[in-house]
C-alpha cells in the first residue's frame, strides 16, 4: 500500500466554472512505497473511486492510506467542514470524493 503524507483533496482538469460536486477530486501529497516515484515525491493521484475510513482506492487501482495532511489543507477544512472527522477524512458532505458504491 502507498502512503500519502501531507495530503490533500484537488480537482483533476476541467475549468473554474465546474460546481465542486461536478469536478472530478483527486488527491495530491508525497508518496512513499509508490511503484513509479521516488519516496517523497510529490505526486497526484488518478480519480478516487472508492473511501474507506483512511485508505484511497484510485481509478488506476492503487491504493493510498492517508498519513498526516496538510496544514494548510487541514485550516479550510476546519472553517469549511468543521464537522470533518480525521478517521474518515474523505467525508465532507455533499463534496465527498466521487466515484464507487463505498464513498464515506
């Protein structure tokens, strides 16, 4: 399994004028245990298609537990999201990652 360190959630393409809930979410952050990247690269990841608690599954198949997440990332989510739950922390409410029957 990859770890994703110093992670957060961003939006793959698409244009500034795509609803959130349209826009296809992706996670960014430095990778450790990647097949393809050195550890601590940062990369970003294939469409999320399936959360459970605080492991990732992408549409490429890889699977990414989240480790620590950003700071920065972490301050929106407190003044966005303050009911943002760090054992599911893919769950924003209406803004959850899209894709599988299994999203949290």
């Amino acid at each position: 399994m990859i770890k994703l360190e110093n992670w957060s959630v961003t939006f793959a393409g698409g244009d500034p004028y795509t609803p959130p809930e349209a826009q296809i979410k992706i996670l960014q952050g430095n990778a450790f245990g990647h097949p393809r990247s050195k550890d601590g690269e940062f990369i970003h990841t294939s469409p999320v298609v399936k959360v459970e608690g605080r492991v990732a599954t992408t549409f490429s198949g890889s699977v990414y537990e989240l480790g620590k997440i950003d700071p920065k990332y972490r301050a929106w989510l407190k003044k966005n999201f303050p009911q943002w739950d760090y054992r599911r922390p893919l769950a924003m409410g209406k803004y959850e990652a899209q894709g599988g029957t299994n999203n949290e």
